[in-house]
C-alpha cells in the first residue's frame, strides 16, 4: 500500500521548501530493515530501555544525551562496555533508531564477527571495495561485541583501518563490548589484548566510554519463562 502522504517517495516538502522524511519510513519493521538491525533486536528502542542500577541509568543518560547533541560533521562517538546481558547492545540500537527518526540520519549495525567472516569472503572474492568503502563513509555506525573473539593478524588491521578512518574522518562510531578498555576494571582480559592498543586508544578519543555494570538480563528472562512453563 503506497503512503498517502508522501506518495511512495518516502519523503515530504514542508510549505517553506524544506524536506523531511516522511513518517511512513519510521514503520517498525521498516526502520529495522534499513538500519540492518538483526531480528531478535527488533523491538529495542530507547522508550523500553528499563534501567535497574546506578549505572545502567548513566548509560541511559549517556544514550540520550549523545542523541540530542549527535551532529553528522561532528564525529562524536560512543562506547558502552560491560558484562554480558546488561543493555548494551539494547542501548545501541535505540541510538541507531533515535537518530533516524529524529535527525534524519541513516546509519547501520553490523555484529563485528559477521562483519569480518563477511569481508572475509568478500576478499577471498575480490570485491571488498563498495562494502568496505559503505562501512567507512557511513555518518554512523554500530560495531557490536568488539572483541568477542581473538582475531589474526589480517583481522586486526582490519578493525584498526575502519576504527581509525572514521576517526581520521569524524565518522560517528557506537561500539559495545565486553571487556574493559583499560586495567582495574574487573576482568582478566582486555580489549587492547584482542585489538590493536592503538585502536583502543582512538576509541578512547572519539568521544565517551561508559561502563554498565549489572545482573544478566539474558539469565533473568529465561529463569523467568522457565518458572511459568512449569506452573
């Protein structure tokens, strides 16, 4: 069914002359699909993000501050680090879709582990240059679960490259991961032992880190839906 209001075209002149983007764009599922958010994120915006700690409520602060001042020129960036299960991933996508719909600007989500097994085989094919050239001149994007795995050596300069374009550029990044940029944050491990330390350190620049700490909200939900079936 084409939208009345904006005949299909997906955008709407305003009596002054201005443009905008027309509210038929901002359906649920359309807004999912052009964002390249997976399905099982689908129904996560910032309006259903319930903050439980301290912290979490920081990071929900954080998200939408960064929302209310994200300008395209600007290149400032976000990251959310934590333990597994805590909204970080929840806390991204709202972003993502906030900025959309309130400014206008189109970014996209890529898991990074899809993300490299993908251009994994596009280089194997030899036809890297459209995709990765998309990921780096994108005004925002969303690198999921940086770290998630140990990466070779032609896997970390990947990351290092589009890392350190987007902040040579002023492209604004989102990144979630698990482990602490930094010592003395609880964890044996850190992401400069995963990544390029240099590659942290530009993350550190490109705007704020933002530490949640909280209860696995992956854990509850399912100990919760375990408790009901068996009634």
């Amino acid at each position: 069914m084409v939208c009345e209001r904006c005949g299909g075209t997906g955008f709407v002149t305003r009596e002054d002359g201005r443009v905008d983007l027309c509210e038929c764009r901002f359906s649920q599922e359309n807004v999912n699909v052009v964002l390249g958010i997976p399905k099982r994120f689908w129904d996560k915006d910032l309006d259903n993000y319930i903050p439980e700690t301290e912290d979490e409520q920081n990071a929900f602060f954080q998200a939408k501050a960064f929302v209310e001042t994200f300008g395209e020129e600007e290149g400032e960036s976000i990251t959310f680090w934590g333990p597994p299960g805590v909204g970080k991933t929840h806390l991204a996508v709202g972003i993502l879709k906030r900025v959309y719909k309130e400014k206008g600007v189109r970014g996209f989500f890529f898991d990074t582990k899809d993300l490299i097994y993908k251009l994994k085989l596009l280089i194997e094919e030899r036809r890297t240059g459209r995709t990765l050239k998309r990921i780096l001149d994108l005004p925002l994007i969303v690198l999921d679960d940086l770290g998630s795995e140990r990466l070779s050596d032609w896997q970390r300069e990947i990351i290092s490259y589009i890392i350190s374009y987007r902040y040579n550029n002023l492209k604004s990044t989102i990144v979630t991961t698990n482990f602490p940029l930094e010592e003395g944050r609880g964890s044996r491990s850190r992401l400069s032992e995963r990544i390029d330390p240099g590659t942290v350190s530009r993350i550190y620049e490109m705007g704020k880190v933002v530490y949640i700490k909280g209860k696995d909200r992956r854990k509850a939900g399912g100990l919760k839906l375990w408790h009901e079936r068996d009634r």
